[in-house]
C-alpha cells in the first residue's frame, strides 16, 4: 500500500512538474536552426529580419542557432536546444526519426516550383564534359562531397552516382573531401578540387551574389527533382506556439502590412514564400536510402546467400510498408 501511494504521489509530481514546463516553454526563447549549407553569417544576413518579424508575431526572442555540420542541428532539436529548424529532406528524416521533430512546412521556390536539385560541376575549362567522363577519370581527380546528412550534397548523388554504378566514391578518386555547398561551389571555381557536388538552390544564390565564380563553373549532372527543404518542429513544442508559427510562415511574403518587404526579403532567399507540408514529404527519401541499402547488400561478397536474403527480406517488408503507408 505505501508503494502505491509512493508511486502515486511521483505521478502525479511528474505531471504537475511537466504541466509547469509547459507552460514556461511557451514564454521562453525559441532556438531556430539552420544546417550549414553556408556561412553561418551569410545564413544569418539571409534570414535574420524573418526572425525578427516572427519574434514579433510570437511575442519571444527568436535566435538563430547554428552549428558547424547538420549532425549539430540535429542533435540540438533532440535534446531541446533547438525547437524549430530549417533542414534538407534527408536531416529532416534523421531529426523526425531520433529528435522528436515533425515537418510543418517547406519552401516554395521564386518560381513556384516546389523541388530542387543535386549538380555535379567542374572547373569551366575542365576537359571533363558528362557524368561518364568524370568516372572515367576518377582515379586522377578529386572530388568534392556534402555533409553525410545532406540530401543533395550526399545521399542523392551517393544514390544515383555512385550506388546505381556499383561506385565506392571513396576509392573511386584520388582525394575526396566533404564540405558545405558553397564551399565546393568556391573550391570548384577556384580549382582547388577538380569536381563537386552541391545543391542548385546554393548555385541560385551565389549566381545572383558572385555572378563572376558562377561563370567558373560548368554542370556536368542534374539529379531528378528533390522535395523543397522542409521546416521542422519538436512535437513537444506548445500546440499555440505552433499555430502562430505555422500561421507566421503561410502568410509571409503573400498577406499583410509589410508584404512588400517580406517579399524583397524571400527574393534574396530565392524565395517565393512557404506551404505547408507533413512527414509525408519524407518518404521519396525514405524509399532511396532503403534502395541504397538494397544495392550495398547485392553487393556485399562477405555475405553468405542466407545472410543476403534476410537482409534483402526485411529491406523488401521496409519498402513494401512504405508503400502501403
């Protein structure tokens, strides 16, 4: 009987102490990460007047929160640092799969489009003129790739370069390094490194920056279109909050006294504003890293055909409830 009522009273401790949290959670500062696809102070010039006008709507102090890989920011939403962040597809995944985090929203692009894409360039006078010729010359070449969490710097062209041609990338070159997308974009015009990888959103914005390192490179790859970057919440995040967020980020650019100036802002973002989006956005990705890992078993001569074939079953059953889903 004392156990229970022990047991009782700590139960009911844990619910009075979460209700407090909660409700200090909704006046506390907000944490909104950014992956480093860039400079921390370019991302910062970039969406810094966004945060202040969502600061205004939610009536707390916004801060940027940045971190040196994606892991970083990841990791910061799974242990509550971070309650809002702007991801790739693939670190959105990671960040709904370990860090208690859910997709509300992505970007539309200044287009109205609603994808971008993994490139591939070269130096501009690169003898290197197509995909086939950069594998050809692999082995003489260094090779730029993005952060392991990213979708277009990574896992897209780790899927349909490298994977779907039975390549190991890393034995494949001479050198390879992994950097942010602007950085290769910079180290490929420069010469420092004879091909890269990087997204074409990043190449957009230092097209219209630095027309002049633009004009330096040449693409030589285009994947398949890729869901625009989605922006991801922590589920615990106060259920107000959140409406005043989503609210915050479906009206900007389009309604509103300072519409003008929302949409300058979002033009340099190459922006045309924001839609609202689930988990759902997620599954195409979901779909090519289960693929990948397909390929990488076919592969795999350490295994023995028993081992293969569980491991290929329960990849099948994965993809087969994705389906379903």
């Amino acid at each position: 009987m004392f156990k229970k009522i022990i047991s009782a009273a700590l139960m009911a401790f844990a619910v009075l102490a979460g209700g407090a949290a909660h409700a200090q959670d909704a006046g506390k500062p907000i944490n909104f990460g950014f992956i480093s696809t860039e400079s921390s102070q370019n991302l910062k010039d970039q969406w810094q007047p966004i945060l202040d006008a969502l600061s205004q709507k939610l009536g707390v102090k916004v801060n940027a929160f940045f971190a040196s890989d994606y892991a970083g920011i990841i990791e910061g939403m799974r242990f509550g640092k971070v309650q809002v962040a702007w991801f790739g597809n693939e670190s959105a995944m990671q960040a709904v799969d370990r860090s208690n985090g859910e997709v509300f929203a992505h970007k539309v692009n200044a287009d109205g489009s609603q994808g971008y894409y993994s490139l591939v360039g070269v130096p501009k006078d690169s003898p290197v003129k197509s995909l086939d010729d950069l594998l050809k010359s692999a082995k003489s070449m260094s090779f730029g790739m993005g952060d392991p969490n990213s979708t277009s710097g990574f896992l897209v062209p780790s899927y349909y370069i490298f994977a779907k041609n039975n390549i190991d990338a890393k034995s494949a070159f001479k050198a390879v390094r992994v950097t942010n997308h602007e950085a290769n974009i910079l180290a490929v015009a420069n010469k420092q490194i004879d091909a890269a990888v990087f997204a074409s959103d990043t190449m957009d914005r230092i097209t219209a920056r630095q027309p002049e390192v633009a004009e330096k490179v040449r693409i030589v790859w285009k994947s398949p279109l890729i869901a625009s970057d989605p922006l991801v919440w922590r589920k615990d995040v106060p259920e107000a909050t959140k409406a005043k967020i989503k609210e915050f980020f479906m009206a900007y650019g389009t309604t509103g006294p300072n519409v003008a100036q929302e949409q300058a802002q979002l033009m340099k973002l190459g922006l045309k504003g924001f839609a609202a989006s689930n988990d759902a956005q997620l599954k195409p990705i979901r779909q090519l890293n289960l693929f990948k890992d397909k390929t990488k078993v076919e592969a795999d001569a350490s295994l023995n055909a028993d081992e293969k074939k569980a491991k290929l079953e329960v990849i099948e059953r994965k993809l087969t409830d994705l389906e379903k889903a």
